[in-house]
C-alpha cells in the first residue's frame, strides 16, 4: 500500500510538505511499508500533521521544525528526535537553533531529557558528517 487511491487535496498538501521537511528517500520508505492495520493513521498522520499543521503559513519551516525537535526531546520521543535532527536539512534549522530549543527543554522539561536529546543530536549530526563526507569523497573520485 501507498498513497490512498483517492487522496484529498489536504492529503496531497500534507505529503508534499512531509517530502519538502524529511525528504523524498523517507517518505518513500514510510509509504513502502504502509498496511491495511496502519494505513488509517498514515493518512491521518499525513493530512493533519502535515496538511493542517506543518502546512499553515504563520511559522516557517524551521521554527516548526525547532519547535518540534524541542517538544520530541521534553517527551522523550528519541527516535522523532532524531529525524527530526536530520529533517533540519531540509528545514533550515542550524545547529545552533537545535542547541537553543534544547537549552529550552532543560528549563522546562528537566535536564535530563535535555541531556538525552543532546546525546541524541551529536550522534545524529556525526552520522549526518560522516555521510557528508563519504559522499564529497565519492564526488572528488
């Protein structure tokens, strides 16, 4: 299962703007191992995270995506966490606005799950360089 056989137009916004934020190569894995179980919550994820809120035009892309990365860390949520930091690609959330929204979560939230969020950004920023670099070094080849 994919795409619904009939999307809604907000369908069809949401996934534009979830392939804009975590790019195409995600989004196509996530809508390679939809089910008949969780097609249901895909479409709804799709149409109202994307298509209604991530959609709206009062914050721009990467203070949406600052945000986001600060409410996954306060829950806990460290496999979004993660995504979310490499989505900043494509948000044009710096690293610095990362650190700040995590400052953020250590007031209001606890320094533990500020601390775990930290742990969880500098893994996925090395493993971001890390395949930067392989892929400047296969470019130069």
């Amino acid at each position: 299962m994919a795409v619904p056989s009939s999307p809604s137009d907000l369908y069809k916004q949401g996934l534009a703007t979830r392939r804009a934020v975590l790019g195409d190569a995600h989004v196509e894995r996530s809508l390679a191992n939809i089910t008949p179980l969780d097609e249901p919550f895909q479409t709804l994820i799709t149409e109202s995270a994307w298509g209604s809120v991530w959609s709206r035009p009062q914050l721009t892309k990467r203070e949406r995506s600052v945000v986001t990365i600060a409410l996954l860390a306060a829950l806990g949520q460290h496999e979004e966490v993660a995504m979310h930091i490499r989505a900043t690609q494509n948000t044009g959330a710096s690293r610095e606005d990362v650190c700040e929204a995590l400052m953020h979560v250590a007031i209001y939230a606890g320094v533990p799950a500020a601390n775990h969020a930290f742990k969880i950004a500098k893994a996925t920023y090395a493993e971001m360089d890390a395949a930067g670099e392989a892929a400047k070094a296969a470019a130069e080849e």
